[in-house]
C-alpha cells in the first residue's frame, strides 16, 4: 500500500479546508501561511499530479464511470 508524503497530506487538507475557494494562488497562499514555508506553484502543481497518478492507479477506469 502505498502512502501520501508530508507534502501531499497538507495538499489535501489544505483543499478540504478551502472547499469551493480551492484555487491555485488560495492553495499557495494557505500553504505558505500554515506551514511558513514558501512553497513554490511548481511544487504544488508536481503534488496534485503525484496524487492523481497514485489516485487514478488504485481507482483505474470502468465501463461504469464509462472513462
């Protein structure tokens, strides 16, 4: 089983906090503010896509969600 790294984790508990405000800079902004750390938008936007990798390999596609 594989498990979600530091930075991934405060990714997502930074989107759930945000809800519908979840947004690139509001992410970023959040980020900076709880972690004190100047995260970068490129360290971010490497983050979502390593998620959605590990997402998309423990969900893979089916003729049900018709993907």
């Amino acid at each position: 089983m594989d498990l979600i790294g530091r930075s991934e984790e405060l990714l997502l508990i930074t989107i759930w906090r945000l809800q519908d405000e979840a947004y690139g800079v509001r992410i970023l902004e959040t980020m900076n503010g709880a972690t004190g750390r100047d995260w970068s938008l490129g360290t971010a936007l490497l983050t979502i896509a390593s998620q959605l990798r590990r997402t998309s390999r423990m969900n893979p596609a089916d003729e049900l969600r018709g993907d």
